[in-house]
C-alpha cells in the first residue's frame, strides 16, 4: 500500500524526534539505525526512503534537537519577562535537566562526540550554537553587542561544561554542588528567588 506524503511527512517527523531523544540518551555509537526506526515503530527497511544515511539523520536529528531548545528557551524568556536570563540559566543548571539527557541539551549530551564527527553534523550543530548564543546574547546586559556577544559565549560554555561534569561524577552531593557552583558564577539567584514559568 502506497504511503500519501502527508504520511511521509509525519513518519520523518517521529523518525527524528526518536533520533533526537535516543541519540542525547545513548550518543550516536551507542544506537544503530535498526534499533532506532524500531524505537520510532517503523522497520529497518524504510530507513532509506527517509535520510540518505546515518550521518544524515545525526545531522538532522542534531539540527531538530538545538531548534526545540532554541523554541524552548524563547518560550521561557517570554513568559518570565522579568528575570528570563535567570529563569533560563536556572533551569538549565538544575537536576531535572541533568538527570533527562535525552530531552534537555544537545551540547551537553553530545558535544564532545560532535567534534569528532563529519561536517554535516558539526555544521547543524555550529547552526544552533550561533542561534543558543544569539539568544543569550539578546538577554545579556551589557553597552554592546560585542561584550553582550562575548559575556552569552561565556556562560553557554559554563552551563554546559556544569552539565556535563554534574552527569560525569558519581557522587550526587558532588554533582549538585558544580551544578549550584556554576549558577553562583553566572549570578544566577537560589532557586526560591528565580521567577518560574507561568
């Protein structure tokens, strides 16, 4: 039976959403393409008529994956008007996040095995890093773009550095402790005086 593009449309959909959870929960060695389009409920065999190969699918998984965080952290901003770099930053650095890789950050997730991948990949990913950084940027204080630039790039690189260590230890008292350290540095507010979401 014949497959209307509509259908198409929605199985690439899932296909990548799938992509995007399973390839930050395991990494990108730690999952094959059979296992993954049997996650998304589809056979090995349609893989194919989808992506032009793995690589394709970590790209645009990848690219999939930064955009949700992107559409996410925008919704966040607006929604807590008053402190949104705060609200942002202290959600990021908190142990939910931490403890469901597969649904927060791609860079913390994958950033270490994204250097060593192909150019499509790091390509999507240098997209949606500009685009994270862009927005942080917008939130930053400071007289210019530049310093506002240069101050986003800064506590990007920490948030997700914290994330990564946080995840890395063993000890729960250690990693909660880089992941309140981290806030401190980046003034960040306890989490009773941070603005939630409405």
């Amino acid at each position: 039976m014949k497959v209307s593009k509509e259908q198409m449309a929605e199985n690439r959909e899932r296909i990548l959403d799938t992509a995007a959870k399973l390839f930050r929960e395991r990494g990108f060695d730690g999952i094959g393409v059979a296992d993954l389009m049997k996650a998304a409920g589809f056979t090995h065999g349609g893989f194919y008529g989808h992506f032009a190969s793995k690589e394709d699918l970590m790209a645009q998984s990848s690219a999939r994956a930064l955009a949700n965080g992107l559409a996410y952290w925008e919704n966040l901003a607006e929604q807590v008007k008053d402190e949104p770099l705060a609200a942002l930053q202290a959600r990021y650095l908190s142990t939910k996040h931490r403890d469901h890789p597969g649904a927060g950050c791609l860079m913390a997730a994958l950033g270490a095995e994204t250097a060593r991948q192909g150019a499509p990949v790091r390509q999507a990913v240098t997209e949606g890093v500009r685009s994270m950084a862009g927005l942080l940027a917008r939130l930053m204080p400071g007289r210019s773009k530049a310093v506002r630039q240069q101050k986003a790039l800064a506590a990007y690189a920490s948030m997700v550095g914290a994330l990564v260590l946080a995840r890395a230890v063993d000890d729960p008292a250690l990693s909660e402790e880089i992941l309140q350290a981290t806030a401190a540095s980046l003034g960040v507010p306890p989490p009773a005086s941070v603005p939630s979401a409405r």
